[in-house]
C-alpha cells in the first residue's frame, strides 16, 4: 500500500538530519590524531564546518557562510564571516571550535550554541637545513620522524665532483625565488591598494606605505589604475545601457498615457453620439442599425483602451525592472570587490611569510653551506647530530634529538656531520621569528599616480 505524501516527507527530514549528524561525527572523528592535542601556528590551514539544530524543522541545517578553509596568518588570527578576527595561535582545534562557537552564539543571538568543528587540512611547512642533500621548505605529515624529515629531503648530504656547483646552483635558485616572491607581494600590495580605492569609490590609487620607496612603484600601481580605470569604465557602460533603456521605457509610458487620454476622449464623444442615436430611436426617427453601430464602435474603443493600459501597466514594470538591476549591478561589483580584497589579504600575509623563509634560504645557500662546505667533504662518515629548533610558549628554544625523534609543524631541523655547528647570524635571524627588513624592497619614494 502507498504511503501518504507527508509520510515521505517526514522520512526525508528525519533522513537528512541523521545524515548531517553522521556527517559532523565523521568528520570530528577522522582528522589525525595529532590534530587532538595540536597546537596551531601561523601558516596552518583549518577546516571549519558549523552546524545548528533547528528545532522548526526538527533537523541539523550547515552554515554554509562558514563552511571553508582559512589560513592561520603571521599574527596568529583567523578572520572568519560573521565572527571577524579570532586568536587561532596557541589553541588546539577542539579549543578553537569552542570559541567560534561560543562567538557565534553571541554575534547571532541564538539560544542554543552551534556545533563547530575544526579540522587541520595543512600543517605550517618544516624547515630543514645542514647535511642534507636538498635543504629547504617541505611540507609536514603527523607522525614524521627526524630521519623521514631528512629522506624526504634527498638524504644525507654526499660530497661530489660537482658539488660546488652544486652550491652556486643552489645559491642561484634560492635568490630567483626570493626575488620571485619579492616580486609577487609587491604585486599583490598593489592590487590590494586598487581594491581598497574601488571601495572607497575613489578615482585614484593611494600609494601604500609598504611602496613608498619602491622605485619601481610606480609601474605597478599605473597598471593597476588602468585595470581600474577600465573596470569603472565596464560599470558606466552597463549603466549607460540601462539609462538609455530606461529613458526609451520612459517616453514610451508618456505616449501611451497621450494616446489613452485621446482615446478616452473618443469614447465620450462616441457614447454621447450614442446617447442621442438612442433618444431618437425612442421617438422613431432613426433606424436600429445606427445604434447598433455606435454600440460596436464604443466597444472597440473601449478594447483599445484597455490595450493601451496594459502596455503603460508592462512599460511601468520594466522601467522598475532596469532599476532594480542598475542597483544591483553596483552592489554586486561592491560585494566582488569586498571579497577579492580579503582574498588579496590573505595572499600578502602568506607571501610575507614565504620571503622571509626565501630569504633564510638565500643566507643558507650563500654564507652558511659554502663555509660548511669542505667541513662537510671531510666529515661525512662521521656520526651525524641533530638539533631541532621549535617555538614553544613564545619562545625559540634549540634541542638535541634523535633520528627517531617526533617532529612538528614549523621545527627547523639542523643536520651536522661530527656534532652540531653553531647557527650563523643571519640563519640564527631566519630561524629565530626576527622580523624581515622591508627596507630591502623599498629602496626609494616614488610619485602618486595621476
């Protein structure tokens, strides 16, 4: 027998709601188990999904506005829809999930707290430098041990006839990408002066203050004004259509209300005509047929008068119609623009962080390995040191370790042949959170772009 209608209704509301319950429990219960006791940092990406029980419906329903993946930036924040900047540093994600959560019911005023859960979709890279065959960035996977970390990047270091070459190879790409980055967030600090103007509604780019004395300033922000120039352009041009548009459904109504006011004028002067017609029929003066035709004329001059108000009635319509889209035309370039800014954020924090480990790199490959060159050729059958160099509490501490020592997000991992070198200045910088001189990418003023 056939259930009723509502029947299914029911099994498929109870039927999305025990999936979306599945579908939070799987999802809190398949992320590593590092993630339970992880400690977040700067560069790590988190997956956030939030979702409420709506009692109305008597089902679990998403949030999708939240539902994403976020980067941890060099300040140790997310910036989250709806919640704005939260401290992600410092907190585990189960620690983390709570404060959104707790956040959410505040900001949204709900009685109930939402459930939120945090998951880790990319730990922040791992550094390894010393007698290594490829030192370097390299990304983290939990449970990597010292010796994995040192497999991944090639092994040992093994001396060679080429191995000087090697080391200005290594010299060259370490400062093509440093310039490379150099390059890119100088880009992007341009393009986030654009969308900073297109905001404002402003007719020119402000110079930032990261590129106030960046001689080559000038060029990029001239192209980002003529991006935003034809931008402005496109948005006047889609209006301007909508105005001609609108100005055509404008004359359009003026001349169907003149042509309704003559045909109303019609209609009275038919019906009076008729009315006499009539008065004379009464007295037999007149024949049946002329009233008759009088009669079918009023009727036709009442049909085109009802055509004509239903076209005033549809031009009226569309008039509204080209209204509503010239405001939303503006209000979805405002929305894109808002979004493409945050992004473009976003990008600069993590490009920031990038050239500073390019520029440890670049010491790395230029100063460090050459000098630990032939120390290297003459020890590499010595036993191997490790050391690992990690933040904890705030602070920047080196430890001795073990090949089969546990490693984290964002260790730095020093292999030395024979025991473990002191840190060179500019690696013990890199390695230590000193902050990068901008300077070196800002080396004069340049002018505001007209």
């Amino acid at each position: 027998m056939a259930k009723p209608a509502h029947h299914h209704l029911r099994e498929e509301t109870l039927l999305r709601t025990a999936t979306s319950i599945a579908a939070l429990l799987l999802f809190s219960t398949i992320a590593p188990a590092l993630a339970d006791g992880y400690v977040l940092g700067p560069q790590d990406r988190v997956r956030i999904k939030v979702i409420e029980w709506r009692a109305g419906k008597s089902e679990y329903q998403e949030w999708t506005a939240l539902g994403a993946d976020y980067a941890v930036n060099a300040a140790g924040r997310l910036s989250l829809p709806l919640v704005g900047e939260i401290a992600a540093e410092g907190n585990t994600t189960e620690q983390l999930a709570q404060t959104i959560a707790i956040e959410l019911q505040k900001r949204a005023g709900l009685i109930n707290r939402p459930d939120a859960s945090v998951e880790v979709v990319q730990y922040r890279p791992i550094y390894l430098l010393g007698s290594v065959e490829k030192p370097g960035e390299y990304a983290y996977r939990p449970g990597l041990t010292v010796l994995q970390a040192i497999g991944v990047a090639g092994g040992f270091y093994r001396p060679n006839e080429g191995g000087l070459l090697r080391l200005e190879r290594d010299r060259i790409a370490a400062g093509g990408n440093y310039e490379a980055a150099r390059l890119e967030l100088r880009r992007t600090i341009a393009r986030r002066a654009r969308f900073e103007a297109e905001l404002a509604d402003a007719t020119a780019i402000a110079v930032p203050e990261e590129l106030a004395k960046d001689d080559q300033a000038a060029g990029l922000l001239r192209e980002e004004s003529g991006i935003m120039a034809a931008r402005y352009e496109a948005l006047r041009s889609s209006l301007t259509a909508i105005a001609e548009l609108r100005d055509l459904y404008s004359k359009e109504i003026a001349q169907l209300e003149t042509k309704k006011t003559t045909q109303e004028r019609q209609i009275a002067l038919s019906k009076r005509e008729l009315k006499n017609v009539s008065s004379l029929m009464e007295k037999g003066l007149t024949v049946s047929s002329r009233e008759f035709t009088l009669e079918r004329i009023v009727s036709e001059l009442e049909g085109k008068l009802l055509d004509i108000e239903s076209a005033t009635t549809r031009a009226r319509q569309e008039l509204r119609k080209l209204e509503r889209d010239a405001a939303d035309l503006v209000k979805d370039r405002k929305a894109k623009t808002a979004s493409d800014l945050r992004e473009t954020r976003a990008s600069i924090e993590l490009l920031t962080a990038k050239l500073a480990t390019n520029a440890s790199l670049v010491t790395e490959a230029s100063v460090v390995a050459p000098r630990l060159a032939l120390e290297r050729s003459s020890a590499s059958l010595q036993t191997p040191a490790f050391s690992v160099t990690r933040r904890t509490g705030g602070k920047v501490v080196q430890t001795a370790v073990t090949e089969t020592s546990v490693v984290e997000p964002g260790d730095v991992i020093r292999v030395e042949m024979g025991g473990v070198a002191p840190a060179a200045p500019g690696e013990r910088a890199a390695t230590d959170g000193a902050p990068f001189n901008t300077a070196t990418i800002n080396p004069e003023p340049v002018s505001r772009p007209q």
